[in-house]
C-alpha cells in the first residue's frame, strides 16, 4: 500500500474510533435520559468532536507536548475529518429507513450504524489523504512525534516535505 495513503487510512480509521465512541455514548445517554431525536444527534455529535479530539490528544500529551500545543495541532489536524465523517453518518442514519426511530436495542440500528460509519470512513479517507499530501492532517501529527515510525510508514512524506511541494 502507498505509504500516505496508510497514513490515510490510518488516520481516518483512528478518527472514525473516536467519532463512533462519541456517538454511540450520545445515543446512549440521549436515550437513557429521554431526549429527543434532535437534542439527542446534537450531544452525539459533541462528544464525536470530545472523543475524537481526546483520542489524538492523549497520545501527544505522552510524549511530553503542553496541552496547549497538542490541542492546537489536534484542532488543526482532525477537525475537517471529523465534520465530514459526522455530516456523512448522520446523513446516511437520516436515509436509512427507520434507523434514527429504532432505538439502540433494535438490530435496524446497529445495521445503520454500521453503514453509515462505513460511508463516513469512505467519505473522510480522500479529506485525509489530501491534507496528509499537503503536510496537514494527520502528517502534523507524525512530525510531533519525530517522523513515522509510530505507524511503520517510513517513506511517507514529512509535513516539511510537501510544505515546498504543495502550497497549503
């Protein structure tokens, strides 16, 4: 496999873990408290962005980065993967018919669920791979930790790489 393109898929699939932690916890506790559909999606979707963002936080924070640091290059690197990915698989629950009325102990549910994560996966992987191309995205991250040995992708670009290749 091109090694960006492992990055890619790298990234995305780390993203989509914390999109799918965060969801599935706002379903869970939107359920369990008795909200309704809309309110529900909205804490969903919050704790998508918390999870998500925690995800790729806490592994910078163990090298020894300031908070203040790791979350700035988290914001940077992973917000537009996680808008996509929440716009695809809310929009692809919304499509699924009876999906979003199921409620979490029907199999229609977690079917949909699982296609939307899916679609949300296809949908984020090209976002990743362009900003990784261009020295953003998930790239920012590998140069915090001093390269790509962390994911065994030693020959993928560094940000500084493409910095002069591709103009952001």
């Amino acid at each position: 496999m091109n090694p960006r393109n492992a990055i890619a898929a790298s990234a995305t699939l780390h993203c989509l873990t914390g999109c799918a932690i965060g969801e599935i916890a706002g379903l869970m506790i939107g359920t369990a408290i008795g909200l309704a559909t809309v309110p529900t999606m909205v804490l969903a979707v919050s704790l998508a962005f918390v999870f998500g963002y925690a995800l790729s936080t806490l592994p910078l924070l163990g090298t020894g980065m300031p908070l203040g640091r790791a979350l700035r290059l988290v914001l940077a690197a992973d917000t537009l993967s996680i808008i996509v990915m929440e716009v695809v698989d809310n929009a692809v629950m919304a499509l699924i018919p009876g999906a979003m009325d199921a409620g979490l102990v029907n199999p229609v549910f977690w079917l949909g669920m699982m296609i939307a994560l899916s679609a949300a996966f296809l949908a984020a992987f090209p976002v990743n791979r362009y900003l990784i191309d261009r020295g953003k995205g998930h790239a920012l991250h590998h140069g915090a930790h001093g390269g790509h040995a962390d994911h065994g992708e030693h020959d993928a670009p560094t940000p500084h790489q493409h910095g002069s290749e591709h103009p952001a």
